[in-house]
C-alpha cells in the first residue's frame, strides 16, 4: 500500500453536537443507508435539485488521488443560490434579515 492509499482509508466517526443535530435538514438515517446503496446515483438526484447551465457527462471521476464530482457540468452559483428561489414558493420571504 503506497503512503497516498493509507491516507485514503479513514473510519473514525464525528458525531454531531445534539443541539446541531436538532437543526439538521435531514432527521432521518435512512439517508444514509440510500446513499451507501447507490452513492453515484444519490448525489445525481440530489444534483438535479440545482439548476445547470450544461448537466454533468459523469456524476464521479475516481482516479486516486484525485477525484472530480459532475465532470463536464457547469452550474451558475448566483442562479442556484438566488434566481431560482425568485420563481418558486419562496420568492416573498426575506433573503436576508439584518
């Protein structure tokens, strides 16, 4: 094993602080057992929540050690984070409350 693969083994746990955990946008652990099933397919149905300029030809480029996520997509993060909100059911709500 070279020393680039021992560092791509790790299997300690950090378990959220319980007041955080309170907050989450995902209470279920089933999110976990569906993502370990099908990880590719998982994060591509989440993916397909943001708006794309040009989808993703592959979810996963794994070629230790690198590694690239939705090779060959390209998104528009001021669209993701602020134009589409503008035409859905949050368009009213304050983005910003100072």
């Amino acid at each position: 094993m070279s020393d680039i693969d021992v560092l791509l083994q790790e299997n300690r746990k950090f378990e959220p602080d319980p007041a955080f955990a309170l907050t989450a946008q995902v209470s279920s652990r089933d999110v976990y057992r569906t993502a370990e099933r099908d990880y590719e397919k998982f994060w591509a149905d989440e993916a397909r929540k943001l708006e794309w300029i040009k989808p993703w030809d592959r979810v996963l480029e794994w070629n230790p050690p690198h590694v690239k996520w939705f090779a060959g997509g390209k998104l528009n993060i001021a669209a993701n984070c602020i134009v589409r909100h503008l035409n859905g059911p949050r368009r009213n709500k304050a983005a910003l409350i100072w």
